[in-house]
C-alpha cells in the first residue's frame, strides 16, 4: 500500500504544470497530512522529486512546491520500424536528453538489427554523461502483433523472417539493462499521455503512420491494450473495396494500410509526374523527403497533388470514423515518421470528413490534432513504458504475490 500510494503522489506531481503543495496534496489524492509528508520526504530522498520554492497569496506560511526531479531517473526509448529506428534517452519529465535515428539494417535478421539498438544505446548513455544506474531501463516500441507474455514479436507483417523474435529478452541480453517491449501504437498513446497531452481521465486513440498504420488507444486515462496485447490493429479496415490486394497476403482488398502505405502515395505523384522518380533502392528517408514535396505541391496549388493527398486523406478519415464511432473517443491524435511531411495538408481537411461520419455529429464535435512530440512520438513513448511501467499508479501494485 506504501508504493501505491507513493505512486500516486508521484503521478498527482507528474501532471500538475506548475508543482503541487503538499496540502494541495492531501486535498487531490485523499491522504492525511502525515502520509503526504512521510511519502514526499521519501521521494526527496530518492531524489525524484524537488522543492522547488515557495508560494503563498495570503495569511499564513508559504507553502513550499514539489516538482519532478528530471534528473532523478532516465529512461531508453526505441522505436523499431521496418525502415527506421529511433533511440532516444528520456529524462524523468519526458524531454529527450540526446537521441539516434539510423536506418533499419536492411537484412532484417534480428540479431544484426538488435546488435545495431544496442549500439546506439550504449552510445548514447556514454555520451549523455548520466550516470547508468539512472537509467530505469529500455523500452522497445515493435509493429505488431506482439506477445507480450514472452516479449515476443510474432509475425510483423513489414519485418521480413520475424515470425518468433524474443525482441525483449535478445534486447535485454545485449544492453545489459531491464527491457520491456510494447507495441508502436501503444507506446505512441503512453508518450501522448506522459509527456505530449492534457492526460487526465480522457479518451482518445492515435493514429500511427509509419511504415504501416496503427491505432493506440487511451481510455478513461488508461492506455487499453486489449486482452492479448495488441489492441489497434486497424490496418484491416476496408475502405476501398476494390482495391489492391493487401501486402501481407490475407487475401483482402482495399485495406487502409495499403491505401495508405507511403510508397504507393509516393508512386501515385511520380505517375502523374508530380514528383521526379526515386533513385534505385529507395530509402524511408527518401520516401519522407517525397511526401514532403508532394505537400508543398499542394500548397503551391498543384491539383494534381491535392487530389492524391485529398484522397488519401478521405481514407484515413474513413478508417478514422469507424474508431471513432465503435469507441466514442473525444479527440484524435496522429504522429509518427510519415504524418509529419503531410500533418498539415490532412489537419485542414480530415476535421469535417471525420466529424461529418460519426454518430455523434449533432452532439459535439471531435478534436483532430497533430502530436506535440513529432516523428520520434515512437521512441519517446517505448521510453515513457519503463516510466510508467516503474512510477505510475497501477492497481496490481495492491496484490500480495504468492
């Protein structure tokens, strides 16, 4: 009961802006006084909270504030993308202290593709100056579907051979530190709900698109995992009937993923010659920096371009409405590495394609934006999962073991 409620206090700190009292303390979270004091003095002594000077607007001795200590813990992040992978080295209030993107070996072959993470985590961890017993551990953000019993990735569509990588413990093994492995999409919504949105006790889902689409979901202020783990997957969505077939050979047409997967937008432009042809062997990077043109066209008032990315923009929407009324979210999110170049574009148009399909239409009306933590939302949310999997409140934490 002690670290419950600990972690309550710690997460009643964690999403205050300006810091709480610990009378503002007793009053939010329901302890006594002496509680409050006797858990504050021990997060002080474990140094993960701070005062941080005092307040007071009347009678009476100012109160003095507590914050989070951000260098009272750290937290590794990767992000693991067929094309992409991104480390970062997070702090205790979720600001990257120094991050690494490189290309994902083009092999594939788990080994070569865990020993090039451990790599760049050993980098930066040596290279930051924090001291390696910080670091609370590693956190893996992995495409799907994910068995998170094992800390397995078990047959990602994008990731060639990966039928049964046991990603977390071959992560483990090679960094020398405590690993946990979630889902991309689901690290997304901890990172959106730590460190890039209001948090609280609202729901939204965020949409994911990287190499491949996928939904995280939040609700009632609680990530939602599903009952296997990988609760999301709504790349199966159909919204064009017919459609090219999906690439993971299920035998289905027209499936938001393919609809939406960036080399086919990208071929679309360079038929209609939009964009010029990409070089032999293209590279993510090389897709990026195409959407990218492909959304200034469209600004410059191209209308070949706005079609295409109009269009796709509409299926997304679609995909969009069918979360959107199954769950009844108050707002969406989208992020990851292939949103930035078209953030705008889509921001302008998908608000009243979405809200005009949901049933909700004639009671309030939705709130699209954009991830306030960019394209390394991945990263920094595979980060956030050791965090919150060490400091949130989580009900469990009541259970005697044995």
């Amino acid at each position: 009961m002690g670290d419950f409620n600990l972690t309550v206090i710690l997460d009643a700190i964690r999403r205050s802006e300006s810091g709480l009292s610990r009378v503002e303390l007793a009053q939010i979270v329901g302890l006594s006084p002496q509680t409050i004091s006797n858990i504050s003095r021990r997060l002080l002594d474990q140094k993960l909270i701070m005062e941080a000077g005092k307040e007071g607007s009347g009678p009476g001795k100012p109160r003095t504030i507590l914050r989070l200590n951000p260098r009272g813990m750290y937290a590794v992040g990767v992000h693991l993308d067929p094309s992409i992978i991104t480390v970062v080295l997070l702090d205790l209030v979720g600001a990257i202290v120094t991050k690494d993107t490189f290309a994902t070996p083009r092999s594939h072959e788990p080994e070569e593709v865990v020993a090039a993470m451990a790599a760049s985590v050993g980098r930066l961890i040596d290279g930051s100056g924090v001291p390696r017993d910080l670091v609370a551990g590693v956190g893996v953000a992995a495409p799907g579907p994910i068995d998170l019993d094992r800390g397995a990735v078990v047959g990602a569509p994008l990731l060639a051979g990966w039928d049964d990588v046991p990603l977390q413990s071959m992560v483990a093994e090679a960094t020398g530190l405590e690993t946990t492995i979630d889902k991309d999409v689901t690290g997304a919504a901890v990172a959106e709900s730590w460190t890039g949105g209001p948090g609280g006790t609202d729901s939204y889902a965020f949409f994911y698109l990287g190499t491949g689409l996928g939904c995280g979901l939040v609700l009632n202020g609680e990530v939602y995992r599903g009952s296997s783990g990988n609760a999301g997957e709504i790349g199966h969505i159909i919204v064009d009937p017919d459609g090219p077939e999906c690439f993971d050979g299920c035998g289905m047409r027209g499936t938001i993923a393919t609809a939406l997967e960036p080399p086919r937008i990208v071929g679309r432009a360079i038929e209609t010659g939009i964009l010029e042809p990409l070089g032999a062997d293209p590279t993510a990077a090389d897709f990026q920096a195409a959407f990218a043109r492909l959304n200034a066209c469209a600004s410059e008032g191209d209308q070949r371009a706005v079609e295409i990315l109009a269009a796709a923009a509409r299926k997304m929407a679609w995909a969009a409405a069918v979360v959107g009324n199954l769950l009844d979210v108050e707002r969406m999110v989208f992020g990851g590495p292939f949103w930035e170049p078209v953030a705008d574009f889509c921001l302008s148009v998908m608000p009243d394609m979405v809200n005009d399909l949901l049933a909700t239409r004639g009671i309030y009306r939705i709130q699209l934006t954009a991830t306030s933590l960019g394209e390394d939302v991945g990263a920094v949310g595979a980060a956030c999962l050791v965090l919150d999997r060490a400091l949130a409140p989580r009900a469990e934490r009541l259970l005697l073991g044995g």
